[in-house]
C-alpha cells in the first residue's frame, strides 16, 4: 500500500456509532457557544432552587466566582429573609390560633354549649361538662395573673387601675424618689417585668 497516494489522503473515515450514541447522550456545557461537555452542576438561583446549570471546568469557576444568591434584593427584602430563615422558611401562625378549636367553639356557642354531633351513650363526657359549668373560666392566663400579683392587683383590674397602680409603685420605689437609695432596685425591675408582661397580653 502506498500511503504517499492521493486517494489515501481523501479517505475519511466517520465516528463509530458507539462514538455517535455517547457524544449525543452526554450534556453540553450551557454557556453559549461551548461545545465542552457540562460535567458540574451550578444553581440557578433564588427562586428557582433545586434547578442547576451544567457548565465546563472553565465556565463552573467563572459562573461560581460571580454568583450571587442575593442580588436584587433591597435591604427590606434581606431583612424579611434574615427573619425568616430563623424559622427555616416555614410558616407560622400567632399563638393560640387554631382553627379547628375555633369552629368547635363557634358551634358550642350557638348549641348553648351542647355538641349535638356527639353521641355519648355511655356518659362519659357528662361528668366532665358539668364541672366545666360550675367552674367559670380565670378571667386572665397565669403570666398576667402574676404580673397583676406582682403590682398587689387582683384579676378584675382594669386598665386605668392597672396604671394608676404601676405609676404610684415607680414612684414609691424609684432611686430617685428615694434620695438615690438603690436597694429596692430589684423590686422596680419586677414592677417594671409585670407592667410590660400585661401591656404585651392587651390589659393596658
């Protein structure tokens, strides 16, 4: 064989179909106009996570030294991600709202405080409705209750009474009142405590 022909040099020979078949599975780096196999993962960004680019050697190392998950957001918007990344972006609901007791104490309210849907052939919530009758709720929880006991109030106190009695303690036990003697400073910061502790549940 001469390999010095002319008609040798114009062979070509094409890929394989084995080369065909891997070269069209393999993904392709999504930079445009690289044709190098996109062999490493890089995310998308906010708002579409779980979604990734898949890129080159070179093109991972150049999108990675620019990304930025928090670009275009204001300093509200980071503020508001910063809360809720406390919470791992859950959601949350107020303390003590829980619809269904909602319902079921709707319901109780307009069957005059009988559950009508409840069967009870053996009697055994009866005892118990009774003595919920007997015993009227505490018209307050156990923290205002205790913040009421800390100012010498009692649970019928309303909000007037309440600051009247809490200005009156300040002024009773403040340093300044009292020539700057601070040994009842402990007991101001408990009137302080009980006063905010009622404020934060609506008494005052």
């Amino acid at each position: 064989m001469n390999f010095n022909s002319r008609l040798f040099d114009r062979i070509r020979i094409g890929p394989s179909v084995a080369e065909e078949v891997k070269d069209s599975g393999a993904p392709h780096c999504d930079h445009p106009g690289c044709k190098r196999p996109g062999e490493f993962r890089a995310p998308q960004g906010r708002g579409r996570e779980g979604k990734f680019f898949l890129f080159c050697m070179e093109h991972v190392k150049a999108y990675n030294a620019t990304y930025n998950y928090f670009a275009g957001m204001n300093d509200e918007a980071l503020a508001e991600y910063a809360k809720d990344a406390a919470i791992g972006h859950r959601p949350t609901w107020k303390l003590g709202v829980n619809s269904k007791a909602a319902r079921m104490a709707q319901r109780n309210r307009t069957t005059n405080g009988e559950q009508e849907d409840v069967q009870d052939a053996f009697n055994i919530f009866g005892s118990r409705r009774t003595q919920t009758a007997a015993q009227p709720e505490p018209r307050v929880g156990i923290v205002a209750r205790k913040a009421l006991e800390a100012l010498g109030l009692d649970e019928n106190a309303d909000s007037v009474a309440i600051k009247a009695r809490y200005k009156e303690l300040v002024k009773r036990f403040h340093p300044d009142a009292n020539g700057g003697d601070r040994s009842r400073e402990g007991t101001l910061q408990e009137i302080l405590k009980a006063y905010q502790q009622l404020k934060s549940t609506g008494m005052v």
